[in-house]
C-alpha cells in the first residue's frame, strides 16, 4: 500500500484551455485503482514562460504532458529530444531527469503522438487507402504526417494559408478527395464547447471508401465525422489515440 506520509508524485498537464481534457480523470483514476502514490494536475497557463514558474512551485513534479497551444513552443525548454519529438518538431511529453553528479534538473522531450496515431490507424488501413490528406499544419498534425509516411501513406497537408508545402482549401477538388482516400482532421475546430465548427472541406466529395479521422475525442462525435457519416464514410475520434498515448506517457515517465 502507498504510505500517506511519503509525498506524492506529481504529474500533469500544461495547454490553453484545458475543459476539454480528459486526461486528469484518466491519470488520477489509474493511480488510485493501481494503489500508486502520485497525482494528476492540469496547469492551464496562458503564457508559455509560466512554465518554469509550474517547475519551481511544485517539486514533486516528475513529468508532463503538453497540449495545444504549447507542443511546439516547449521545445526551446527541453535539454535532449527523442527521434519522434526531433523529427516531428513538436514534443506532447516530458520527462524530469536530475544529473546525478550536480542534481540539475533536465527537461527530455518525448512524442508519444506519433506512436499513438500509429497504433490506432494501423488496422483501418488498406490498399485503396494509401493517401491522405491532413487538415491542419500544427504539432500534432505534423505527429500524424510523420506516423502516415511510417505506414507508407502518402500525405498532402491542407492550410487556410497556401504555402510550398500545403494546399488550400478552396483548391480541394473532386478528383483531389476521390484520390485521398484518408482524411485527418487534425485542426482544433469541432472541439467542445465548440462543437457547431468544422473545417471547410467538401464533404459531398466523400464516399463509402473514404476513412475520416477526426483527433478530437471531445465530443464524441464532431461535425466533422458527422458530415462524413452521412457520405457514408467510416469515421474514427481521437480518444483511442489519446489512450495510447497516455500509456506510452506514463511508460517515459516510469522507465
């Protein structure tokens, strides 16, 4: 049994906001079932400076996760990065490493997204899906660009903004969705509370081939994946993905 006398370990959550995290119930019930002596904390700041400020107020703090705004901004704060978090860009996991020679403290730098996208992608995926189109130019929808191209799925990133890299929306054409048979929401829009949002995209185009992978999981259903249900297309939220990458999270954290 976990003494009450020995301070908990302290892990958590920094973003802006954070109503719609689910992670805090995940992690806190996870502890208390699994009899372990640590605690789940959401740090909602609005700067990401706040950052060491969190680390200096709370030194039981072993480890956090990052959510939007901040996966992309956290990286000047981290010491080391793992592959994913290098090759991605973004880091949505970190790890609090003291130098045993000097007991200075060390901020690692993980993403468990990619992994976690990949896993649960994997199954859904078959010949006639072999392209897709990613909604979004972010953290986490470079993560899902970096896990597609580890499957052998060709990816095409859709902006607001035309760049070299990305298409714009009003450039989507009938023939463009026919042959991108994987589409990704990776965008904040649908996410509670506001869930009467979606990206502009042409869902008429869609067909019973077509897979719509939406990585938000709150709510459930977005209008996303209901514009794409009703096309007949499967659809897919983002908590599998979510859950995936909690595991490998606590994984860093405890290794």
């Amino acid at each position: 049994m976990a003494t009450t006398d020995t301070p908990k370990t302290v892990y958590g959550l920094i973003g802006y906001p954070l109503t719609h995290s689910f992670s805090i119930d995940y992690f806190n019930h996870k502890f208390h079932a699994e009899d372990i002596n640590a605690e789940y904390i959401n740090f909602e700041i609005e700067d990401i400076g706040d950052l060491m400020e969190i680390i200096a107020e709370q030194p039981q703090l072993n480890g956090l996760n990052v959510t939007s705004p901040y996966k992309e901004q956290v990286l000047p704060y981290m010491s080391k990065l793992d592959e994913s978090a290098q090759v991605v860009g973004a880091v949505n996991v970190i790890k609090f490493v003291k130098d045993p020679k000097d007991g200075h403290l060390e901020l690692h730098g993980y993403n468990s997204d990619v992994m976690g996208f990949y896993r649960s992608i994997e199954s859904l995926l078959n010949e006639n899906r072999k392209k897709a189109m990613v909604l979004g130019t972010g953290g986490a929808s470079k993560a899902v660009a970096h896990a597609l191209k580890q499957l052998g799925v060709e990816v095409t990133l859709v902006s607001r903004q035309k760049t070299a890299q990305t298409v714009v929306y009003e450039e989507i054409t009938k023939a463009m969705v026919h042959a991108h048979k994987i589409i990704i929401n990776a965008t904040p829009l649908g996410k509670f509370p506001d869930v009467d949002k979606c990206p502009d995209f042409p869902y008429k185009f869609l067909t019973r081939d077509h897979l719509c992978y939406d990585l938000i999981y709150n709510p459930e259903e977005t209008l996303f994946m209901k514009n794409a249900r009703k096309m007949g297309a499967e659809v897919k939220n983002g908590l599998e993905m979510l859950l995936l990458q909690a595991f490998e999270s606590y994984s860093i954290w405890t290794r």
